[in-house]
C-alpha cells in the first residue's frame, strides 16, 4: 500500500497541493501503465497483498482555498488527505474495480486517438462490463475517481466534456481554419460552446464588449439576446442554461484571460442555488477540485441581491424548499464564501424566501435590460 502510495505521489511529489491538468496522450498512457505495473508488482511481492487505490479525498473536509497574489482570482484546491477504493471491502469493491475498467476504456480511446463524452463511455462500460456499470452516475464518479488518481484532466484522458453552453454579443470566434463566427448575429439561439476543449483553447477571440455577462437561465439569456442588449451595453452574454458545465466554465476562463479588463458580471435568481451556481464560476466545485483551478474567473455579482427585493411584488416571492436550505448549509459551511455573499445568504434563509429574475418581468417585458444597466452604470456589484 505504502509504495503504490509513494509511487503515485511521484507524479507531483514536489507540489503543496493536488491538481490535475491538461497532459499529452503520451504522458497519461504512461501514467496508467505505471499505475499497473505498481499492482502487478503488488501481487507478485514475497507477502503479496490486494492494493487499495489511494484517491486524494474529493470531500468538502478536504478542500482549501487559494488567494491569488497578483490577481483578484481564488479558486478551490484539494490538500494530500486520501480516500481509498479497497477490493477487501465489500462496499468498496466495485469501486476498486471500476477504476481499473475506466482506465482500461480510456487507454484504447487515447491508442486510438479517439474522444468520448460520458455518456458514450457509459453505454460502451454498459455492455462491456454490465455487473459493474449499471448507472451514469456510477461512470461519472469512477472518472473522477481515475483523475484523483492519475493526477490528469478528464479531457486529458480522451472523455470530451458535454456542453449546454450558449454564448452571444460582441464576440467574433473563429476556429482553426474555420470562418470567423459573429456571435451577435446568431439571434436569440446564441452560438453553441464546444464540448472539445482542444478546440475552445485555439478558438480566436477578439470583442469591443466592456463587459461580459454570465446569465444563470436559458429563458433571461434568450430574452437578453432577442432585445439585443448588448447592442445598449456593450457585452458578451454566456449561458450554461444552469449548474456549469466544464466547457462553459473553459470557455469563460479563456475569455477571462484573453480579455482581462471586461469584469464579468452574473445574473442569477436570488436564492442559494443561484449564489451556488454563482460561486461555481467564482472558485470552482468540491467535486472537481483538482480540476477546479484551471477554470476559475472573478465572477462578480450583479443581481438578482436583496437590495433589488423593493423591485419586485410581494406575491412573486416563493418560500424557500427544502434543497434551498440544504445548499445554503453547505455554502454557510464553506471556507470559500466572503463576508457580503454570506450576508445575502444569511437574509435568503432569514426570510425564507426566494425570488427569481423573471419577477422584473412586473414592470415589462423590456424591464430587464433597463435594470442591468443601471446597476452596471451605478457600479452596483460585488
């Protein structure tokens, strides 16, 4: 256990904390044979034993917080604690066995020079190993299992992230050897976000916007484009219709560095789901926390905030759910939330109430564009 521990360690053995990046075919090929070549010389020991696999811990326990010297960026990171996938645990067996099946799958696809998305993998795993793969849940977590434990990117191990991404406005995109792509004339529907990050990474940008706006809804990103906002407010509007996808999240990081002065500004509903969604672009997840820092962005927020509640009608309010108060536990909890978020979050659960952005629909359907102009005009986020 102690020398498949120190073997994998190797890999960054000179790093404070785990992360995980983008790497050459050649290098993860290399990482995975190493990692079997530990195993086998387990089993073949004078006392061989069964290996555990040990996988940096993706626990909120485990998660720390970087503060950028030289930029306003933070992002999460996961410190050296580990879990372990134990084939003599009878709870963690499948599990163990998983990782060696997932990393198997990847070899081929990187021998074959291939990429696949997760639900690709899963139906491929489906068949080919069904007592172990029964659900996409299951795949996604032994993915991320095969990054704790190999030190590399999902993408880096031929598995493409799949996008729900939209982006519009003054932004002119061009892929390699491709025609140059005018994000404000793509109407209401937006330009579609690739889930091949190669492709995102040598994708050319230029813009004329001063701001780029992350909007949490599909429906306000659609309303925004068809007014044509950024025509008033010179802007670049990204939508992940929801929770970040990684290629929406890549694309704004790219975006960050390539346009470093527009401030990046979200618009999303008032209630914890919203500031979760809102931090997620902020800092990154626990979840996909050696990953986390290559797509973190000084996300600042726009609105929807409690001073903006005087806006919006008293029966349009909803009472908080259930899943509101469980998110808003865990955001309280977390080491990464600054003074004036946990503020809001902390008037959200006072109140017990929520509002959403459609709510300024009240005043007219032409309202929202008028509401985010003021606030940027005022200077009026955080």
């Amino acid at each position: 256990m102690d020398d498949f521990c120190n073997s994998s360690m190797r890999f960054f053995a000179d790093q404070q904390l785990c992360y995980a990046d983008i790497l050459p075919p050649h290098e993860v090929r290399a990482r995975i044979q190493v990692a079997v070549l530990n195993f086998l010389k387990i089993l073949n020991s004078p006392n061989p034993a069964i290996s555990n696999l040990p996988l940096v811990n993706r626990k909120l326990s485990n998660s720390r917080v970087s503060q950028g010297m030289f930029t306003d960026v933070s992002w999460i990171f996961l410190s050296h604690s580990f879990c372990t996938r134990s084939l003599t645990r009878a709870n963690a067996s499948k599990a163990f066995i998983r990782v060696w099946k997932v990393m198997e799958m990847c070899l081929q696809i990187l021998l074959q020079e291939k990429r696949v998305t997760q639900r690709e993998l899963f139906y491929k795993l489906l068949c080919d190993s069904p007592d172990y793969f029964s659900s996409q849940l299951q795949v996604n977590r032994t993915i991320q299992d095969v990054v704790a434990l190999l030190r590399c990117s999902r993408y880096s191990l031929g598995i493409m992230a799949s996008s729900r991404g939209l982006v519009a406005g003054r932004l002119l995109l061009q892929e390699p050897n491709q025609e140059v792509v005018d994000c404000s004339a793509c109407g209401s529907s937006g330009y579609t976000i690739s889930g091949d990050l190669h492709l995102l990474e040598n994708l050319l940008m230029k813009t004329d916007a001063r701001y780029i706006i992350v909007v949490e809804k599909h429906a306000i990103f659609q309303r925004l484009a068809e007014d044509r906002i950024f025509n008033h407010i010179p802007s670049i509007l990204i939508t992940a219709k929801g929770y970040p996808d990684i290629a929406t999240r890549f694309l704004l990081h790219r975006m960050n560095w390539a346009f470093p002065d527009l401030p990046i500004l979200a618009l999303v509903d008032w209630n914890p789901a919203g500031l979760a969604i809102l931090c997620t672009y902020k800092f990154g997840s626990i979840g996909m926390g050696l990953e986390a820092y290559k797509y973190a962005c000084n996300v600042m927020w726009l609105g929807l905030r409690g001073d903006d509640l005087q806006l919006i009608p008293e029966q349009s309010l909803a009472p908080l759910k259930p899943r509101d108060l469980q998110i808003a536990k865990s955001l309280i909890s977390s080491k990464i939330l600054q003074e004036n978020y946990r503020e809001e979050l902390a008037l959200m659960v006072e109140r017990g109430q929520r509002a959403e952005i459609e709510a300024l629909f009240f005043h007219g359907y032409d309202y929202l564009g008028k509401f985010i102009e003021k606030k940027i005009v005022q200077g009026n986020y955080i």
